[in-house]
C-alpha cells in the first residue's frame, strides 16, 4: 500500500506528545524522524491542544503525559511518546512500546521524612501519597505490605510534613526537591525512559505507522552508536 492509498484509507494520522518535562527532548528527535509542529506549536501563549505539522497526513496532538497513553490505546491517535512509568501503571493491552528514545531518564522512588527513621520491617500497611497507584501497590506488595494510596497529582512533597501520607511515591531525576522538602529517597522502584509507543491494531494495518516506528528506532540506534 502506497502513503497515498494509506492516506485515502485511514485517514489523517495523529501523534500524541506530553506537555512537559520529556517535550523538550523529543522534539529534535521527532524532526530527525521526520515528524515536525507547525510554528504555532513552539508559541507558548497558544492553548491550542492540536497542531498541523509539516507532514500533510499528521497532526499533533498535546496532552498531559498520562493521556497520551489512554489517547493512543484506544486508537484515537495511532501513536505518541511518553515516559515508561505512564506505560507501567496502565498496562494497556493494545499499546504497544517498540522504541525506547534513552530520553527524558529519571526514576520513580519512595521518599519518607528525613528525621522518619521507624523502621518498615513488620509494618502490614503503609499509607502513600502518589499518582501512580498500581506501581505502588505492587512495589509495597511484593514487600508484604498493603498500600493505602491516595491520589494527589503534584505538590506529593508536602504529604509527610503534613500528614496526609508516611511516604510517597514520585518521579525523581536529582532528587533536589526531595531534598527541599526534608524528605530522602528510600528505594527506587524503576527506572524510567521515554519511548515510542503505538496502538497495535494502527501498527499491523496502516504502512505509515511502521515506517514512523523504523525511522524512530534508526535514529535511537544511531545516537546509541555513536555513545559507543
């Protein structure tokens, strides 16, 4: 099938990216893959949430990280970038990750209260303050222990002082606001990347989505080369 024919058959593609800490090292490997926003989409006054790009068959779509993933699952983009973590806690069974970009690299940890110094061996339950509820259930889990998870989606730092939560379970890259906050990392549960992710059934059927996923992982194998 020709790009014109795919065009004609499927209909305009559409790419999700996040708003965000990966965004901004994504986007030169977005343009090295042939994927580049409209000016419109660099002007930090525009709210606009969909962006043409230079391709006539692509659009852009920005969204917060979590829904990148959602977006792309059920086939209302056909792929995206976003960070493994997202990836992790959905576990969507028709997103598919063929690409790790080795960009946007943190981790996502247990942090507690510096003078917090009780120890956790024969605790049976832990109350923790995240966004990432099923990573932290399974983490606490595979330790014994039952996690009470309370969704917050920023300020986590302040749980512990506060006492909304004994310890939380965030993104940490220098661990400088932990630090800030009083607080220190006590484990990490993984490490995390950006990837490219696409929906499976957009994959096997549209020819413009397995090029785009050849060329992002000739460029991720080419940096990887020349890191060697």
């Amino acid at each position: 099938m020709t790009t014109d024919q795919a065009n004609e058959t499927f209909g305009q593609l559409t790419f999700a990216v996040p708003k965000g800490r990966i965004l901004d090292e994504a986007l030169p490997v977005m343009a090295r893959a042939g994927v580049v926003p409209e000016e419109a989409f660099h002007d930090k006054a525009n709210r606009s949430l969909s962006f043409d790009t230079t391709r006539d068959d692509m659009r852009l779509i920005r969204v917060r990280a979590f829904d990148v993933a959602t977006f792309v699952a059920h086939g209302a983009a056909q792929i995206g970038i976003v960070g493994s973590d997202v990836i992790e806690e959905f576990d969507y069974a028709d997103l598919y990750a063929p690409v790790d970009l080795d960009i946007g690299h943190c981790r996502l940890s247990v942090a507690r209260l510096k003078d917090d110094t009780e120890k956790r061996s024969g605790v049976s339950h832990l109350r923790v303050a995240t966004k990432y509820p099923n990573l932290t259930r399974r983490h606490f889990e595979a330790a014994g222990i039952q996690a009470e998870c309370v969704k917050l989606n920023g300020a986590m730092e302040l749980a512990p002082s506060l006492g909304l939560a004994r310890q939380i379970v965030d993104l940490v890259s220098t661990g400088t606001t932990l630090k800030q906050n009083g607080l220190v990392e006590v484990s990490r549960i993984i490490d995390i990347s950006a990837r490219l992710i696409v929906n499976r059934a957009a994959l096997k059927q549209d020819p413009r989505v397995a090029e785009l996923v050849a060329a992002f992982r000739a460029d991720a194998e080419a940096r990887a080369r020349d890191a060697a």
